[in-house]
C-alpha cells in the first residue's frame, strides 16, 4: 500500500513555499492584475501552496489562470495556434497537431512511480527511489518554462457532487495540453473549493514541454507521487504522457479505491454505455479493453453514451452498482474508424459544427484530415506524423510509410454525439448491469461469453490476453492485459484483484442488481476457425448484438448453454437479435464457428495465466482454483468430444 504524505515532497522541496503568505507574494510577482484577481479568488491553502511550488519550480515568465470562461478558453485556443502547437484546418473549430514522431504514444520506459523505501510497486511498473526522482527533476525540470507562460486550470474528474470525483490541478506550459483539457474534462474553477473540501483531497499535475525536440526524448520523463497524488511531466507532448488527468491521475484513484476503499469503490479503465432493450427501456453497461482494441466503437454502439474510457464506479446504499465518467470528452483512436462502423462519429469528423483537435493524421492540400482504414479515397499526397508524404512512400528500412499513425487521434466533447446521454453529469451515476472484458484475440474466445459467478466473472478481467497496439512505444506481440488496467495499476497485482473479488462479491450488492459479467470478443479470424486470412470472422456492427445478448441476460429474458468457461448464447436468440437488432442474416455454420470451444487453444490462454500469475507474489487463491477448475473440465470435454466442442454438444435441456 501506500503512505500518504511519506517522504519529502519533491514540488515543495525544490520550489521552497510553505506559508500562503509566500504563495500569494510570488503570485503578485507573475501575475498581472486580471490573474492575480483570479487566483485570489481560490481559497483553498494547500491547492494555492502547490500551485506557488510549481511556479518556483519551473520559472515561467507570467502564469496565466484559466476560469474556463470563454474568454479564457479562447486565449488558450489562440496561444496553441499562435505557438505552432496547433494549426487550423478548413473546418471552423477544427485543429491539427503533431506530436514528435518519435513520441507517438505512452513512453513507459520513462514513466515511474516515486517510491519510498519498502513500498509495494507493482510488478508490471517501474518505480524509481525519491531521492532518484528528486535529483532527476530538479536537474531537468528547475526553470523548465522559462520564456513561457504557465497555465493553471481547476478540474474534477467526475461530476460536480459526485463521491467518487477528484479534483485536480492541472499546470502547464502546453497550450494544446490546456485545450485539450477544456474538451476532456469539467473545469471546476467555480467550485473547487467546496469540491475539495467535500473530498478533502486533490490531485496536483506539473507538465511541460520543454523545448519540444525529439533530442530530448530520451530525457523525457513521467512521474507519478502517489504519497502526494502528484505528477511531473516534461519534454513531452503527446497527450496519454502529457494530459496527467487522464491515465496519470487514474492510477492515483485506483490507489484510491483499493488503499482507502476497498470492496466499495473502483477505479476503471471502462467505457460506460446504455443499451436500449424492449419496450425502450436502458441497462447500462461499463466495458474495459485495452487502448486501440474497439473501447470506443463498443461505447458508441450503445443508445446513450457516458464515456468511452474511464469509469469511477461505487455500491450505493440500495446495493446497485453506480458509475459515472470522469472524462466529458473522447480522446479516440481514429484507425478504422469509418462510416460502416463508426456512423455516429464520421458524422461529426466530417461535418461542421463540434471543436475537435486532430492529432497524428495525414493532412492534403486543401487542410482535410485523412487516416488509415476511414473507407475514404486517400489523397496521392500531403502531411502527416513524420513529414512530407505522398502515396508508396518507405521508410529507411523499406516499409510502407503509413497514411497516418497507428494511433492518431480525434479530441472532442462528448457532449457533440448524438447519441450522448444527460446522465453523463448526473453525479448519482448510472446504475451499472453489465460488466465486459475485451482485448484483440484472433484465435481463441468466442464473441460473447457470461461468467457464472461474480467470482468468474473477475477471472475473465484478469485473463484479458491482447496483440499489442500502437498505444505504447516499442509494445510488440502478444501479450496479458489483466482488466485492461494493469499499466495503471499502482500497488501490488495482489492487493488489486482481491479488492476485484471484494467488490463484485459484496454483499451489499441486492441480489436483483448483481451485473452480468461477460468476455467479449470481436477480433476472431476466419484463419483462426479453418478458413483463410486475417479478415474477422464477422464485422465490428455485430458488437451491437452481443451488448444486446448481454442486456436480455441481465434482465432474464435468455437462456443460455453452460459451458466450462461460462454461459454461451443460442443460436436462435442470436438469429432473431441479428435481425431485429441490425437487420442481418446470421447462418447458423459461422454461429457454430464463433461459438464452438477450441479447447486446445482455451487451455493454453488458461496456462498462460496460470504461469505468469504463479510469480505474484501473494495473490487470491480463489484465482487458481477457478482457472484450475476450467482447465480440467475443458480436458474432459476434450476426451469425451474432440478438440473441438459443439455447442449442441454441450446444450443440455436445462435453462440457464
């Protein structure tokens, strides 16, 4: 676990303010009157304090308070294009940026958490002593902004009143950082004082860009205090490293959520979605998958979208499942997002009318944005991540220089869908009936399976297995991805699923709100179940069926076949939900393809699992014996039928 306030506080130690009455003397040497007014007018000490530090830390020449009216938000917007962080296109609103093309996703090797002696890290983290981390940025950050101007924004990360929302300062040098943030989250400068006294805590974010030059890349750095939920940023810029609310200030509610509340709160990486059943009614449904494994096109196939990444979720005192978004904006991947599958959000990238900040993409003569799998004609030639490109371009080892990067991005409020939904900033959350778990695997799961017990059910989150994405520098290959949170997971991998069993196994929960929890996935291969080719065994529409599965299941209204793994659909609920749901023709010979067990292949993810969780230390023994429990029934299956396990084989009359 972690200490609060353990060890020196590195902002405090190199900026040197400890009284308000110091804070408020700098303020009046960096501001001038309109934002020192504004300044004056937070009266919380600690926030004033860290805010002082971070200005004696990095030196800007003037500091700039942003109120979030909309003045202020178009001085930032302004700033961003007149320092060439951002240039206009030809859409009113819309705006383009290129981070280095070196630093076109999160650069774990150089993200770390500060750690105090006998600290519990997890495994999957680096970590680095707090006298390291002090010598490191005071030698890189002190005066980091000179010749610039210092942003300071107040946000929470929820809605206002919400009691699983965090308030967060986030400080910058990055006018684009500061843009972004006003797209992505809720400026709370109104109201921050009475949010972090309700609280009584808040998050403190210190980025800069530095000189923005790809020779400093390799003195790049990400820092995360989790003993003063603070974090440091610099000579970086792409927004996953730089935007510290995001992932950076996730890891501290996890910390949050399993150290201070455990069994009572969560911290996800989740998308939060409402499907619309019979007779209109809405179940809500929150889903993790990696970054770059369909989050956003599975929130989006919902009727009522909340979020498309993070979820904040709690047991309130009627024993439902509650969430809310800590983000109001989509910070999304732009690859194959088209209009077959993405209809929704083609409508508004390629339609006047909402603020959108594209990132990485290829830009033509006439400023229009373009990307990798949009459906559209590319142009022969223009701009992108790495420079001048034209059609049939390589790079210096002969490979095909891209349209645009594996990870560009779109940066727009949620609020612009046309399928948003008002209870996004209800700060009760939406009452949360479906659980899923999903990553990119080709040759082994079928599209949707529901767990048997809330016990199983975390089991699948922990056994999410992923093809690595373009979301991570250097990332290659296969690879676990345990609730697709486990790069933000801060403490021990132990310490975080028990507070997974905790949680979904609480008592508190009414029996008639228990969620369904559910695998799913989307990216099988026709190569995979004895066709050729890498194509997917079906298309990305149909995730609109399995959430519809998903929803009768959670209101009782199918059966489904016991399977070792879980509960698996029928065909002829699937047949009528294709067609009911997406007007589309469903044979039965690609149902038995989907839905068959390749045992052979189920086994082999089960000891994957069981051998790298071997190595954890002090782990739920419920785990092994669940995973355990699978492997030999799938076994038994395997000498009564074959390799390969029919559904009918396994269909008894008995509803489940």
């Amino acid at each position: 676990m972690v200490i609060k306030n353990q060890g020196v506080d590195i902002a405090l130690e190199i900026g040197g303010i400890s009284t308000l009455e110091m804070a408020r003397s700098l303020f009046e040497k960096k501001m001038d009157a309109a934002n020192l007014s504004k300044i004056l007018k937070i009266q919380n000490a600690a926030a004033l304090i860290k805010i002082a530090n971070a200005i004696s830390l990095c030196e800007p020449d003037m500091v700039f308070v942003n109120t979030g009216s909309e003045s202020d938000r178009r001085f930032v917007r302004d700033l961003a294009l007149k320092k060439g962080e951002e240039t206009s296109l030809t859409m009113e609103n819309h705006t383009l940026h290129f981070d280095l093309k070196e630093e076109q996703g999160r650069i774990l090797d150089r993200t770390f958490y500060i750690a105090n002696e006998g600290d519990l890290v997890s495994s999957l983290a680096n970590k680095m002593l707090r006298q390291d981390a002090l010598r490191d940025i005071r030698e890189k950050m002190v005066g980091i902004m000179r010749g610039k101007i210092m942003m300071v924004g107040f946000y929470i990360r929820g809605p206002a009143g919400s009691p699983v929302s965090n308030p967060a300062l986030e400080i910058t040098s990055s006018a684009y950082v500061t843009h972004s943030a006003e797209i992505l989250y809720r400026n709370a400068y109104t109201c921050f004082d009475e949010e972090v006294d309700r609280l009584d805590h808040f998050y403190t974010n210190i980025h800069s860009e530095g000189l923005n030059r790809s020779e400093d890349l390799p003195n790049a750095r990400v820092f995360m205090d989790r003993s003063y939920q603070a974090t440091y940023c610099f000579n970086c810029t792409y927004a996953g490293n730089t935007l510290l609310m995001k992932k950076g200030n996730h890891r501290f509610s996890v910390d949050k959520a399993v150290y201070e509340n455990r069994g009572n709160e969560l911290s996800e990486h989740m998308f939060i979605t409402g499907i619309e059943g019979p007779g209109g009614r809405i179940t809500w449904c929150a889903g993790a998958a990696p970054s770059g494994c369909g989050k956003t096109t599975t929130a989006m196939a919902g009727t009522c979208f909340v979020g498309d990444d993070l979820a904040q979720m709690w047991i309130d005192d009627h024993g439902a499942i509650r969430s809310v978004n800590p983000e109001c904006g989509i910070f999304g991947i732009l690859e194959d997002v088209n209009w077959e599958g993405d209809p929704r959000l083609m409508k508004l990238l390629r339609n006047p009318g909402a603020e959108i900040i594209w990132s990485n993409v290829l830009v033509d003569e006439a400023c229009v944005p373009h990307w990798a799998g949009n459906g559209e004609e590319s142009p022969p030639k223009g701009i992108n991540f790495q420079g001048p490109w034209e059609s049939g371009m390589v790079d210096e080892k002969g490979k095909p220089v891209p349209v645009s990067h594996p990870n560009s991005r779109c940066t727009l409020s949620s609020k612009a869908l046309d399928n948003y939904s008002e209870q996004a900033e209800n700060p009760e959350g939406v009452e949360t009936r479906i659980i899923t778990y999903s990553g990119r695997d080709s040759n082994t799961m079928p599209p949707v399976w529901a767990a048997k017990s809330s016990d199983e059910g975390v089991v699948i989150g922990a056994c999410i297995v992923s093809a690595a994405t373009a979301t991570e520098v250097g990332a290659t290959g296969v690879k676990r991805a345990p609730w697709a949170n486990a790069p933000f997971i801060p403490g021990a991998l132990g310490d975080y699923m028990d507070a997974q069993f905790q949680f979904f196994g609480n008592p508190r929960i009414a029996a008639d709100k228990k969620p369904v929890m559910a695998g799913l996935n989307y990216f099988l291969t026709h190569e995979a179940r004895g066709g050729e080719g890498k194509k997917l065994l079906g298309e990305k529409r149909d995730v609109k069926v399995w959430l519809a599965w998903l929803e009768r299941r959670a209101s009782r209204e199918v059966d489904a076949i016991e399977t070792p793994i879980g509960f698996i659909p029928r065909y002829g609920d699937l047949k009528d939900l294709f067609k009911s749901i997406i007007d589309k023709d469903y044979p039965e010979d690609l149902y038995l393809k989907q839905f068959s067990l390749y045992v052979d292949n189920i086994v082999s993810r089960i000891d994957i699992q069981l051998s790298a969780y071997s190595k954890e230390p002090n782990l739920p023994q419920k785990l092994f014996d669940i995973l355990n429990r699978q492997r030999n029934a799938l076994l038994a299956l395997r000498d009564t039928f074959g390799p390969v396990v029919l559904p009918a084989q396994l269909d008894g009359s008995a509803a489940h």
